[in-house]
C-alpha cells in the first residue's frame, strides 16, 4: 500500500505552475476497502482486467503441476501418476537445454542491445520532421511490417536472402559467388535481430511517440530561447521525458529474456540447424508438442518463469536504486 | 518441419511406438472414462477376399514384396454394401487433413451425400497435420473423444491415448470370424493385422500399406540436354550426371537442379543405394545395430554431402520448400509413387511444359551391384474408435458398421463415391475413364481395405512398364524390418526427440555445416541419449521371443 500524497494531476495544456491549487487528497491510514467504496466507479473499469487475467492468467498457472508429474492429456490432472522432481532431474540432464539456453541468452542480449533501442531512435528521428505529413506517411509504412505473420517475414527473407533469393541471383549474375544467408549458423543471429527490427521497429515507436507528446511545447519553446540547439534540447527535455517509460520497456523486456521469438526461430531451424535455432520455446516445443514430454516441458516453463520473476524484480530495485520509479 | 516426418527413423519409430504404446502402467484403465483393457485371448481376424475390380491387371506380382500394377478405372462398378451404416443419428470422427479441408456440409454436396449414404450426420473435425499433436492432446485433455480418432503411429500423443485407454479395445469383438459381420474390415490380411497390435491387442483399424512407396524419377531431357548418362551404372556415375547438371541454371525459364529438396524420399533411395538397411538391423552377432553405426551410412551421408558440395542441390533444399516446375525443377527426383504414377502428376508435368520428359530410374547400388530397399510396415493410417462409445454395444456395432463403409474396396460403387465424389458434380465418365471435373475433398474418414495395389492413374499409361520394371526389381532387392513385432519403450517415450537431433545431423553433415567426425560425436550422443536403451530393449525383446 502506498503512502506517498497523490495531488490531482494538472489540467492538460496548462503547466503545473498555472494549474489551479487542488486540495491534496489524504491517503494515510485509509483502508483499501474505504478506497474501493469510495471510487467505486473507478474500480469498475479495472473488473474486465482483471477478470482477464484471473481466468486466463492466473488460474491457469495451477497447470504447472504438470511440472511434477508424468502427464498424460486423456489421464487429466486427476490420474497422472506424480514423479516429484524428475521431470527438472530429465530437464537438467538434456543435453540440448545448454545450447538452447546459450542461444536465448545470446539472440536476448543482441535484441537489448539493438532491437530495443531501435525504436526509441526511429522515434526522436521521426519526431525532427517538421512535415507532419511525411512523419504520418513514414510511421504508416513503418507500421506496416509488424501485422505480417513470421511466416510471411521468413518467406519474404527467404526469397530475398536465401540460396535461390534476389541477392544470390544477382551476385552470381554479377559474377559472383552464390551465398545462403538462411542457412549459415554464423551468421544467424544477426540475421534474427535484423528481422525483429524490421518487423516491430515500427511498432515500437508507438509508446515512445506518446510519452514524447506527452512533453509540453513550452519547454521546447524555453529552452529555444534559452540558445539551446536541437541536439541540447532533445538531450535535456525529450531524454529525460522518455526516461520513466523507456526504463519500464527495459524491465520488461529484461523479464522476457528468456523468451525469443517461437516462431521465427522455429521456422528457420530445419534451414539453420538447431546448434544455432535452438531456444529455450522450441525447447518446450519439441520436447511436450511433438514429443508428448509435458512433465519435462512444464518443467522448463516454470523453470523460465521463475527466473523471469527474479530478474523482473532485480531489475526493478535495480531501476529504483538508479533514481528510477520502477514499475511497483 | 517438415523433416520431422522423415520416414527413415520414423519407418521403424512406427513399427515399435505403436506396439509398446501399452506397455507402460495401466493404471490408467476405466480412468478417465477410459474402458479396461481386454485381457481374454483372440484370434486374428480371419480374411475376408474382397471382391475384385472389374479391372484384370496390367501387370501381375510376381515377388512378396510386390503388388499388381493396374492401369486405368475398372469397367464398371460393384455394389458392395446395402442399406446404411447408421440408423439416424451422428457420428463424430477426429481427422488428419492433407489438403484443404471442405466448407461447411450446407455448400457441401459430397458432405450432403456422405451422411445420406451413411444414413446419419457425420461430424468431422479436420485437424491440419502440423496441428495433429496438440490438438488431439486437448481433445484427449477434454475427456470428449470422437467416436472415430485417425491414429499417427508416430504422435506420441497418440499413442499416450491408446496406452491410457482413450480408445476402445477391439480384439474380442473382431476375433476370429467375429470380423466377417463386417467384410469390408475382414478384407486385411493377417501381417497387416499383426503389424498394428498394440501390445499384443486390436484397437486401430488398420489400412493395408504398398511394401514399397518412393521410386526416383529422372527429368530426361535435362539429361539429354547436357549429354549425360541416363542409366548410371554406380554411385559415381550418378554424381557425375548430376554435377553435369548443376553446370545448368535454368530450363523452361525456371532455375534447374540437381536435386530439389533432402527429404525422405532422398534418404530412403540413397540409403538404399548404400545398402544402408533397416534403421535397427541385426549386424554378424545377432545383436541390433542402429543404421547410424554402420558405415554405409556413412558412405551414404558422404555421398550427399559431396553433391551439396558440387552444387547438385537446390541451395534452399533444407528449407522444405519445393521449387517452382515440374517435380521441383529437378533432375534426379526421388518421388512417392502416388504423386507420379498414382495420379495425374507425371502426366501434368508433361503436359503443362513442353520439352520436359520424365522417366523412371533403374537404381544400381553405388558399387554397381544391387540396392537395399527397406520395406514399410504393412499397415498405416490407423483409425481408434472411442472407449467411451464402444461401451454401448450397439452403439460399437454402428461405428464399425461405418468403418466397413469406408473400408469398401477399390473397385466398388461405394469405394468410387468415396474417393472421386458424385458424377456429374464431382466427375465425369469420358472414354470410360472418371475425369475430376470439381474434385472434392474427401478426407473425412481415411480408410482403405484389400490389397494395396499400384493402381495408376489412366493418363499414367506411358509410363506403366516402366514404372512396373523398376518397382519389381527394387522389390525383390527389398528386406522386412528386423524390428518388426519387436517392441522398445524408450523408443515410444524418446523417439521423436532422437529423430529430431538425427534429422538435425543429417543435415549439418550434408550442408557441409558439420563434418564426418562431427557425426561420429553425435553418434555417441545419440547413443547416450537413448539409443543404447533402445538397443537393449530390441535385443532383450528379441531373446524373450526366441
């Protein structure tokens, strides 16, 4: 429960100094309850969300029980025999889960490092443009690539990039040596980050766009009359702004670093190989889907859960020591 | 994805997944509302002779392994079933699509006619193969399992299913002569039975299966065009042919290959001109080797790789997708029977582009001595009927009584209804041969009975002779599995996951993105992984037979 003093925000287009003086509203000591009958309509519209997430989150968390047992689909959850934790011993003994692991790990760490600032950059840029015009026609064609399934992405990187592909074709008639971008191991996780890029680079603009808008001109318009040039006031006013959001991104995105594209890399895996495809969902998979291995495969999932939760929460006491809100 | 179905494991993950399915822990029978496995002793179900097509043979069998080659439709139509399988009502069936599924039954006439011809309302739902293991885990899951459930030898879901009781147990009620109440289903001889028992019990209805399926096709005026030999005599002159192709770049304005894709089809013939064998085969001492401990498959990995190497190989052949043209463009195309002959498809081909010309390859083994072709199981596409709905009796007798519809042999008005649809609607009579006009989709129930016979299509005619040539001769070089009736649990629980690594390694090895001795490291592996367990359990089964 919070006990910090929440003040009614600032009428938009007005600055906080100009805002009229609200009465602050007193939260100390008041009940959850008193708060819930006393904003009730407010907390009307959280039901549906939370309904949402009762019945299609969390109840069916309880299914990780499957963990610990030898699950069979037609025996149900009543009659599968438990097995305690053989299922994690099997898990750990796979030789597959250290390249699967070693795999996520690495496509994670290339998509924090150049997926995930790659919005943010497209969106500062696009927000230099003075001609409202071209920035809607650039943000819709930017857009665009995030609705088209995986399979569409990778037929599409497939026709350009593969051995029979635009590229190839052309080299050779160049002259050249005919190459394989969608079967070299060496070359893949590039060629994974590339695609993701393209694919919600676009996309990912969307929330920068809004925290941007949220930033009143007249900042802009001080600091302009101030000297500051454009590269100042994006570094001391945009930035800034764009902190509290961009630190939330990061803290999710750091929860799901062990969770990397599924279908992209599961596409591409009979091409590439499973030494370089293999993660930790093509993992589970394999192992539950195709090989009827649920106790092994429930097992890594929870495996994964688990270590989501610990790194969500490190990385947000990390956000907070840094001076960060982080996001609870 | 596609290569998890790679028949050159799963051909033997078959023969064993099936047949253990039920030797883990029962304790499962009459949970779930699964019914208790029968106990009591039966006989196999005694064959009933179908009654032939008015068709004679092109060409008669004259090997174990070998079957009749038909050209053409037969003169006419047999009745081979009276009245209505059900008497009112509804009948629920799970089915594995391989093509598009139908629309809804309004603005369907073949649907339509189907539940009037059945006498009830079949209520099909059509799974898409590459969602069969979910969804028929969430259908088991449900605890609402269709009356009729298609059976994948190699799902392990499937196979959790009938291990668990989710499907009833026939023996008892088509024991003996207890089967010839229904013909049609009697119409299996008894290998076909024997091959399907799970843990020694009846409870799919199996389809009679060709001993042999892939036979290599050979595009002969490519071959002619760069002046190669159109019947290699060993594995080098093959290689050669093919690297005299890969100096081609295109024909008919599409880009030619040596080889189109490394599927199973690919494997199957290399191996078998590498006489690789069985995938677990009895080596000199009597114990079982897995075929990735031999050196011919070794020899057979080399082979391909030094193609890749050569640019025999269409450089997305690992993607599974097959490349525009004729039989993917290729020169060398290792193709199921049913997709050359079977139907219209070598025909087409020609038909649809002028100049190409396709004829059927006579492999010699790489020495020039002869191949080893490993021969199917005799049974494929099973179908299980609910335990839950077999516990009514009568209500059991319905649903076989709808099975020995679909059962109906070739040959048969129902058998030609089955498969080509109404004629008017579906098809015409032209020159006495059934000509698809608006084919329909027909997978509602996938069943088949009698012998598996080549029956090729009329516009195959030209290519019948040799077509029978090839398939006689690999035919008598064909062996049985050694496993066959054999059972390994490992192989049940862990199969598909060795399969997947060694289809994995098959293709690094041959794209050049491992090396020979990367593969001897993955063998151990592999070993390691199961495939010792698996070893023991075939060699202890096999004592335990004598």
């Amino acid at each position: 429960m919070t006990t910090r003093q929440r003040t009614v925000p600032a009428a938009p287009g007005t600055s906080e100094e100009e805002a009229p003086a609200a009465p602050p509203v007193e939260v100390r000591g008041t009940s959850l309850w008193t708060r819930i009958k006393r904003e009730r309509v407010a907390y009307t519209f959280i039901v549906p969300g939370l309904a949402f997430f009762v019945l299609f989150v969390y109840v069916p968390l309880l299914g990780n029980v499957v963990a610990f047992m030898d699950f069979s689909p037609f025996l149900g959850l009543e009659d599968s025999p438990w097995v305690g934790f053989d299922n994690f011993r099997a898990l750990l003994d796979d030789p597959e889960l250290r390249d699967a692991l070693v795999n996520t790990l690495t496509i994670s760490l290339l998509l924090v490092v150049f997926a995930f600032p790659a919005p943010l950059a497209l969106a500062l840029l696009l927000n230099s443009l003075l001609s409202d015009r071209v920035k809607r026609i650039v943000q819709t064609v930017v857009y665009l690539p995030h609705f088209l399934s995986w399979v569409i992405v990778i037929s599409l990187c497939q026709q350009l990039l593969g051995g029979n592909g635009f590229v190839s074709t052309l080299v050779q008639d160049l002259g050249g040596e005919p190459f394989n971008a969608m079967t070299d191991p060496d070359t893949f996780y590039a060629l994974v980050v590339s695609q993701s890029i393209w694919k919600d680079v676009g996309w990912g603009t969307i929330i920068f766009f809004a925290a941007i808008a949220a930033v009143p001109r007249d900042r802009y318009e001080a600091a302009a009359v101030d000297g500051a040039n454009s590269w100042r006031r994006t570094w001391h006013i945009t930035l800034p702004a764009l902190l509290p959001v961009t630190t939330l991104l990061l803290i999710l995105q750091i929860g799901n670093v062990l969770t990397v594209g599924f279908e992209q890399l599961l596409l591409q895996q009979p091409a590439v190989g499973a030494d370089a495809a293999q993660v930790l969902d093509t993992f589970v998979y394999y192992r539950g889907v195709a090989g009827g291995q649920w106790g092994v495969s429930a097992a890594a999932g929870l495996l994964k859960g688990v270590i989501a939760t610990v790194l969500i929460v490190s990385a947000n006491r990390v956000a907070k020591r840094l001076g960060g809100s982080g996001i609870f | 994805m596609t290569q998890l179905s790679r028949r050159t494991f799963l051909g033997g993950l078959g023969t064993t997944l099936g047949a253990v399915a039920l030797a883990g822990p029962l304790t499962a029978c009459g949970g779930g509302g699964g019914a208790s496995r029968g106990t009591a002793a039966f006989d196999i179900p005694t064959f009933g002779e179908p009654r032939p097509p008015a068709l004679d043979p092109a060409f008669t069998a004259s090997h174990e392994a070998m079957r009749d080659v038909y050209v053409g439709q037969p003169a006419e139509y047999f009745r081979g079933y009276d009245g209505t399988p059900l008497s009112g009502g509804e009948i629920s069936t799970f089915q594995l699509t391989w093509g598009n599924p139908p629309s809804d039954v309004s603005g369907d006439p073949y649907w339509q006619e189907l539940n009037r011809r059945l006498g009830g309302t079949i209520d099909t739902t059509f799974v898409p193969a590459a969602q069969y293991g979910d969804k028929l885990a969430t259908t088991l899951a449900s605890g609402s399992v269709p009356d009729l459930v298609f059976v994948d030898d190699n799902s392990p879901v499937a196979l959790q299913g009938i291990r668990d009781g989710a499907f009833a147990d026939l023996s008892e009620t088509l024991s003996g002569d207890n089967v010839l109440e229904w013909p049609h289903l009697a119409a299996r001889r008894e290998d076909v039975w024997r091959s399907s028992l799970r843990d020694g019990r009846i409870v799919t209805i199996p389809s009679p299966v060709h001993p042999l399926s892939f036979f290599p096709l050979l595009r002969l005026d490519i071959v002619e065009q760069v002046g190669g030999n159109a019947e290699p005599a060993d594995a080098d002159e093959l290689f050669e042919l093919l690297a005299q192709v890969a100096a081609v770049r295109d024909a008919h304005g599409l880009p030619v290959h040596g080889i189109a894709l490394y599927d199973d089809p690919l494997q199957t013939v290399v191996e078998a001109m590498y006489r690789v064998g069985c995938d677990w085969q009895l080596d000199g001492s009597g114990g079982f080797v897995h075929k990735i401990e031999t050196e011919a498959y070794r020899e057979s990995l080399a082979f391909l790789a030094r193609c890749w190497e050569a640019g025999v190989f269409n450089p997305d052949a690992l993607s599974g997708t097959v490349p525009e043209g004729p039989f993917g463009n290729a020169v060398f195309a290792p193709s199921a029977w049913s997709n050359s002959v079977g139907g219209p498809g070598i025909h087409t081909a020609e038909r649809d582009t002028e100049g190409i010309r396709l004829g059927f390859l006579e492999l010699r083994g790489f020495d020039g001595g002869d191949c080893v072709w490993e021969r199917n199981l005799p049974h494929g596409r099973s179908i299980a009927v609910s335990s839950r709905a077999a516990e009514d009796t009568d209500r059991l007798r319905e649903i076989l009584n709808v099975l020995d519809y679909l059962s109906a042999p070739w040959g048969s008005e129902e058998r030609l209804f089955i498969d080509s649809g109404i004629e008017g609607e579906h098809w015409e009579m032209r020159d006495g041969v059934v000509t698809p006009t608006n084919p329909p989709s027909t997978q509602y129930t996938w069943v088949a009975s009698g012998d598996a016979v080549y029956n090729l299509a009329a516009l195959s005619e030209p290519w019948a002779e040799g077509f029978h040539a090839v398939a006689s001769r690999q035919a008598e070089q064909s062996v049985p599995k050694d496993t066959l009736g054999l059972t390994s649990e490992t192989l049940a629980s862990r199969g598909v996951q060795l399969n997947a690594s060694l289809l994995d390694q098959q293709n690094a090895v041959v794209s050049g993105r491992a090396s020979l001795s990367d593969f001897d490291d993955f063998v151990r592996t592999w070993l390691d992984q199961g495939g010792e367990q698996i070893r023991r359990e075939y060699d202890e089964a096999r004592e335990a037979r004598g």
